[in-house]
C-alpha cells in the first residue's frame, strides 16, 4: 500500500469560508456562548458574534473609509496577540471578500515590515500593546496611519487612531453586504488567508489559502472530533496562537462551527490554565509540546481538579513517547497527536480513537468515560492516520521513489485541505508541490520524516533539514530529545548538531534542569552516559551537553534550532581561526 489514504471521504461545499461558518448560526442558536475573553471577562454569544461579523465587514468596504473600502482579494493584517476582537476580524475581512495576513506579535519592526510588504496588506489592525512595533514598520513600508486601526481599545484610549469598536458601530448603520456564494472555482482559487511560515530555516514564506483549503480541513477534523465538540455543552480552550494555523484552525473556525464555547487565553500560565479546566470542567485540552512538559513536569496541577479532562490533542512538533506516558502516568490523560503543518491549512494526520473497531465503539457508547480513560500502547508516539480527503507517501529523499512499511523517509501529502501555493515565491512553490502524473493534484513534500506501520499508522521521526549527519550516518534529534526527557531531573531538552572537522557533526544537547541549581559538570558527564546506554553509538552525545535557563522556541512551540546551529557555528569559527593562528 504505497499510498495511505483514510477510508472515509467527505464532500467539501463551494461557499465561502465565513458564510460556512454563519449559516450555522441560526436563531435558535443565537444565545449560545461563544467567547469568553479569560483576562477581561469579555464574553460574545453566537448572535453577538454573528452581527459584530456583518458590522465590521461593512465598515472594511465602505467607500468612505480612509482606505477607500476593501475589495476582493484586498489584504488586511492583523498585529495582536490573542483576544476576542481577533475572531470577529478574522471572519468579517473575509465576509468583506478580503484576505487576512495574521502576523506574529513577537515580532520585531523589521520582521512586520517585511511580512505587511510581501502580503501587500492595505489596512494594519494592531493591538495597543505592541502599537510602537507597528508604527515602526508601517514608516518602513510607508503605510498611512489612517490605514491603522487599534484592536481591543476604547475610544478614550485610541491615540487618536480609529479603534475597532469604532468600526463596529460605524457598520451597524451602513447596509448589508450582498451574501458570498462562490462558485466551485472561485472557492478553490479565493485567498482567505495568507500566514507566514515560522521561518526556522530562514526567512517567512507566505502561505496562500483558500476558502476550501480551510473548509476541508474544518470537515476533515470535524469527521473524525463530532463527538468532541459538543454544541453548546463543550468547552475549549483557546491559548494557541490565533495568528498561527493550529490556533486559527481550531478556535477561529472548528470552535464557531461545532458552536462550542471558546475561552480566549492571551498568554499561557500553567496555573490559571488549570483553574480554566478546573471551572469549566474542560474534557479537551488542545496543546503544543512545550506546554504538554510543563504540565506533567510542573507541580503546579496538583492543586487543581484536572479529572473532567481525558484527553490531550498535541500538535504543532512530535511528543516523545516518554512525555505521553508520563501524561498517562500522572494524570490518567491520554494523548492523541495531530500532525501537519500551515501548508495543509493546519492538519493532515490525527490518531483515530475509533480505531481498535466495533467492539470498542460499542464500549465507548454505553460507557464513553471507561473509553476515553482507556490506554493505548499502541498509538503511543505516533500521529496516527491521514484525515478524510488526505492521501500520504513515504519517499527516499534522493530519489523520490515511493517507500513501503516501516520504511523510512520524507512524507509527502496530497489532498483538499493542501496551499494553493507560496505567495510571491515561485522558486519555493516548484520546489514543495510536485504535480502528480496521474492528475489528482499536487503532492506537498513536507520536509518531515517518517514511516507507517502495516495498518497504516504514521509516525514521525524527524525533519528532513534538521537531521544530524555524523560520519555519514543519519542522527535524527528528536529521538535524543525523547531519550532525555525520560531522565528525572530534566524539564526540557534541543539537540542540534555541532559542526565538527574529522566527523561532520556532532550530536549536542540543550537542557533545561527542573532544579537549575543542579547543573554541573559531573551531571553533564552523567546524562551523556545515561544517552550512551539506550541507544546506537552513531547517536551518542558526542558533542556534549549545555544547560541552559530556557530552549529558544516559536510562538507555536517548535524549537528554533537554527539559533542554537548559528551559535555553535560562531564558536566553531572562531576556534578554527585560532587555531590557525597558532600554526
């Protein structure tokens, strides 16, 4: 079976995004919670939310705004961390038939800069807490201050630019806007969104994504989740980033279709987050690696009633299998992996908890708590099985040829839910999608590495840039990275390869202490050899091990190892120009 695909397919509708997701907001609906600001109190119902949306894409294409009002394909950025007035934006640009640019709030001026001029983004919503950043790059890119509007402001604290909430209540006098009804090919080539990759090995490449690459994808995660995302009942909540496809997926676009409730978390705190599940008896915690260590690795969760949860959906970088079983161990949570990527609009994997068959299911239905408390080994580590509408290979690097099970290579992945293509990045797109002979559309190469088992279940092992190459051989880090998160005293650990004369490089490891105080040299001695005892000699620390106070990571929790490879290399350098000198 060369070309893994799930048995399930589903139709995609041609409309557009947001109507999609409004049509489900019928009257009877109206007063269902929808967002809830957790730092402010702020809460939207489902009516709220719908009008606030039909507002401000009124106020976007008015003629008479500064900007001369939106039109189709029109960009509009968005600068902010996580808030309420984040969902509503989102979905009124697009009911304006616009494309957001949703930039990272991290980012410094120049970073901005770069992302508004590539998207070409007419309009810049910016949150009053990272406005100086703002301003500094819409002087870089010459954008107008008229064409700023602040996020999540009162007027009286406007700076004497327009707010949102000014907008809102300028588009609640104008006229409706005509409904969006897209034909097939209008749904398949409209931009709804233009996210930046992360950049960990360079610069940020935009995403171009269209209304049916997310709609797919809501589908596809809502075919195998309708159970979990109970309308009216379930409570999710929303700390990931809004500005990055995992967060924007789940909480701007399957959260508002399922119509469950959405509690927004500005920034991550591992004890208010508790005390979120705790109130809100949460069954569902959507997380990223990092934040998945600090919960079984903090003390933190024991003061706090964690027991209404039973199940971790973790995507964004692979969980070792260390950390799943210390999640089990802990708390008696188990762990389901997502993998994907901002290419395939968010996800194109997700272990299946249906997949031990009838039996099972039937358990599950008389008894669904007794299910979900269940353990299962055998999904332990892996990203499970590709999503309804997705088709998976396994490919040598090299020679592209297609691999079989258990055998190790690059995933690539085809399907609905895939970009449309890299914006303004031609060299980029022809490099990544690869049209396919036999007309079924283009495969993505993920860069990731992989293999599947004999029932199709998919496993991730590595990237394909962040292999260690020692001596020939392929080290891959994260296995390392699993390896040592097993050891008690660490709380969190990057392996990058050192450059190195005679061997090429040398796998080298970054470690956070849970006790800093006991970093030393003899427990750096100690954990080198603790890796030497589990596994092959080519993959032992050859390079050494560091403590550090904290692993350099993304908004969106992937290690950014390239920091870390740049700094090795400085010091690499400079040890080789003196040892020159010297001779």
């Amino acid at each position: 079976m060369p070309i893994i695909h799930a048995d399930i397919h589903i139709d995609i509708p041609h409309t557009s995004l947001t109507e999609f997701i409004l049509d489900r907001i019928t009257p009877e609906r109206e007063a269902l919670p929808a967002y809830f600001e957790a730092s402010t109190g702020r809460q939207l119902t489902y009516g709220e939310f719908k009008s606030s949306v039909e507002s401000i894409s009124r106020a976007l294409a008015d003629s008479s705004s500064p900007w001369g009002g939106i039109k189709q394909g029109d960009v509009v950025g968005v600068f902010a961390p996580n808030c309420v007035d984040f969902a509503v934006l989102f979905h009124g640009i697009l009911r304006a038939r616009g494309t957001a640019t949703t930039a990272n709030p991290t980012y410094v001026s120049s970073e901005l800069a770069y992302q508004i001029s590539d998207a070409g983004a007419k309009i810049l919503f910016v949150h009053p807490t990272v406005l100086s950043v703002a301003l500094e790059a819409a002087d870089q890119v010459k954008l107008p201050r008229s064409h700023i509007v602040l996020l999540d402001a009162p007027k009286s604290a406007s700076q004497g630019f327009m707010t949102f909430q000014q907008l809102l209540e300028i588009g609640s006098t104008l006229k409706p806007l005509p409904s969006i009804r897209f034909t097939m090919k209008e749904s398949k080539n409209s931009i709804a969104i233009i996210p930046y990759s992360s950049g960990t090995t360079g610069r940020s490449k935009g995403v171009e994504l269209s209304h049916y690459n997310i709609i797919s994808n809501v589908l596809q995660i809502m075919r195998i989740e309708e159970n979990h995302w109970k309308e009216g009942v379930d409570t999710v909540i929303g700390y990931l980033p809004l500005f990055h496809m995992f967060g924007n997926m789940l909480f701007l676009n399957v959260s508002p279709f399922a119509l469950t409730r959405c509690i927004i978390v500005t920034k991550f705190d591992l004890a208010k987050y508790c005390e979120l599940v705790q109130t809100y008896r949460v069954k569902y915690l959507h997380m990223v690696p990092p934040t998945v260590i600090q919960l079984v690795k903090s003390r933190v969760p024991d003061s706090y009633d964690l027991s209404s949860a039973h199940t971790v959906i973790s995507g964004a970088a692979p969980l070792g299998e260390e950390v799943e079983k210390e999640l089990w161990e802990k708390f008696k949570i188990k762990s389901r992996q997502t993998w994907g990527a901002t290419e395939q609009s968010c996800s194109g994997t997700l272990v299946y908890e249906f997949h031990f068959g009838a039996l099972r299911t039937l358990i599950r239905a008389y008894n669904p708590r007794s299910y979900m408390r269940e353990w299962d080994p055998h999904q332990n580590g892996t990203i499970g099985k590709p999503l309804p509408n997705v088709d998976l290979s396994v490919r040598d690097p090299e020679s592209n040829r297609i691999l079989g099970p258990e055998e190790e290579g690059e995933i690539w992945s085809r399907g609905s839910n895939i970009m449309l293509r890299y914006h303004n990045n031609t060299k980029a797109t022809q490099e990544s999608l690869i049209p396919d002979p036999d007309g079924k559309g283009s495969w993505y190469r993920t860069g990731d590495i992989g293999k599947y088992d004999k029932t199709g279940v998919f496993t991730i092992t590595d990237r394909l840039k962040e292999l260690i190459k020692y001596k020939g051989f392929q080290v891959p880090p994260a296995e390392l990275e699993s390896v040592l998160l097993g050891h008690t005293l660490v709380a969190d650990v990057a392996v990058i390869g050192v450059p190195d004369y005679v061997s090429q490089e040398l796998p080298k490891a970054f470690i956070v202490l849970k006790d800093p105080q006991r970093a030393s040299a003899d427990l750096a001695a100690e954990l080198v050899s603790y890796v030497r005892g589990k596994v092959a000699p080519h993959k032992r620390l050859r390079g050494g091990v560091e403590f550090l106070a904290e692993i350099p990571k993304s908004a969106s929790g992937k290690i950014l190892r390239r920091l870390l490879r740049d700094q090795e290399k400085a010091l690499y350098e400079k040890r080789r120009v003196s040892e020159k000198a010297r001779l």
